[in-house]
C-alpha cells in the first residue's frame, strides 16, 4: 500500500468513510499522481518459482525475513516497484528484488495459497516488504500524506515485512493481452493495483462489477483463512499478525 496507514483510528476511519460514500453527487476525488492500467509490468518480467530458491542474505535471515517463493512456491511475484508501472513512475527496487515477507506470515500465506488452489488461482505478489529508505524515496516524489506515507522513526506493515500486497492469476483460455502474466491470467477485481479511486477500497460496490466483488471475496476468504486481514481502503492489502506495531527500523536489501 501507499497510503498514509499511519494515521489515527479516527482520521482513517473519516478517510475510509469518504471514500466509500455512494449517495448523492460525489466530492471530486483527487487525480492520482500517476496513473497505472490493468497490466502487469513489463519492465521486469513477473516470476513463478520454478528453479530453485537462493537464500536469503544474511542481513535478512537476521531481521526474520523469507523469500514467499519458499513458502508459497506457486507464488507468482510481479513487483510493481521493481519497475517503473507504479504511481510514482520510476523504479524504485532494483533488477532482481525479491519478495521478501516475515517468517510469521509463512503459515498464514501456505494456508491461502492452499485455499485458492482449490479454486484454481495463484496468487500474484505486487509488494511485499519495502524498505526504510523506498518509503522515504516514495515520500520524497510524492510529498503529499493522502497519498504516501510520511516515514515515521520505526517500521510497520511493509516496512516489517507484516504485510502483502497481493491479487489472484488463473488459468483462463482467451486471456486478454493486457491481463497475461506468466502463463495465467489475471483475475479481474475491478481496479488495477495503487488505484486511488473510492472502487479500489476493500469493500466497495459502486462501480465494481459483480464478478469483482465475488473475486475480491474470495481473495479476502482465503486470506482470512491464513489469519491475515484485509486493510479496508485497499482490496489488495492484507495484514498479518502485529503489522501495526512500531518496530525498529531494518531496511535491510530486497535482493
């Protein structure tokens, strides 16, 4: 997520209420500060686990962190900061980042990538944990706190690596071009990823196709079943255990 996720109970739950207002005439939303459309990225290409899994540095293995590929090998990993597709518009991890998450997530992620299997989905990993000195890159291009975060003294979500960003892919004949990632398909939700839009919130309806809604749910049911909660002004944005808790800060390499 890029959001300001930081702020108090009250002023989120103002913000998350705005968003999701549907009746009467709408307050115009304000313009993304770079757009993104529903494809994955081309600069770098997405990635399955399909040859073996290096380790992980030592400064990571330090901090607790595993590359998802080892506990979801299924896992399909198409960072979008890893290119320039994101809404800054540059790339902000270098060639070869990997998705790296905390070992505490591990059992929770095995579990939804189970649940989905039955289903026939994957899941695709757009962020995972992003470091210290990204967010402040970010915060730097983007110096406006409804949009990004302000770096604060300590880690929390991404920056602990208690957080994913996260869609579904599937096996779907006549995939259009635009939605093919590796050899799948990416399941529509209704809006591509960092959409800041009142659709791209967790629960959304207005504007949101059906069959949006019930893919949302099911990513959501699957996610749940793993003990990781979705982040209400996000679809994408799920939460493991102690994610909010201010941590010190590790900005250990994502490669």
């Amino acid at each position: 997520m890029t959001r300001l996720r930081w702020a108090s109970t009250a002023a989120l739950a103002v913000s998350v209420t705005l968003l999701t207002a549907c009746t009467g005439p709408s307050t115009p939303q304000p313009t993304s500060p770079s757009s993104t459309s529903a494809t994955s990225s081309t600069a770098i290409r997405p990635v399955s686990s399909s040859a073996p899994i290096p380790p992980v540095s030592a400064a990571a293995r330090q901090v607790g962190l595993v590359d998802v590929r080892s506990v979801v090998p299924s896992a399909i990993v198409d960072l979008r900061y890893a290119t320039p597709h994101n809404f800054v518009g540059i790339q902000l991890y270098p060639t070869g980042a990997r998705c790296l998450v905390h070992e505490s997530l591990a059992d929770g992620l095995r579990t939804a990538a189970a649940a989905l299997r039955t289903s026939g989905d994957t899941l695709v990993f757009w962020d995972c944990y992003r470091p210290h000195s990204v967010q402040q890159t970010m915060f730097e291009k983007v110096p406006d706190p409804a949009w990004v975060a302000a770096p604060g003294p300590y880690s929390r979500s991404h920056e602990s690596g208690r957080s994913v960003d996260v869609t579904l892919a599937t096996h779907q004949p006549g995939c259009p071009v635009d939605r093919r990632i590796t050899n799948q398909c990416l399941v529509d939700m209704g809006t591509d990823f960092d959409s800041f839009t009142p659709q791209a919130t967790a629960f959304a309806t207005e504007g949101v196709p059906v069959a949006a809604q019930r893919n949302r749910a099911r990513l959501r049911a699957a996610m749940s079943a793993g003990g990781l909660s979705v982040y209400s002004g996000e679809w994408w944005h799920f939460d493991g255990a102690g994610a909010d808790v201010a941590r010190p800060i590790i900005d250990v390499p994502v490669t």
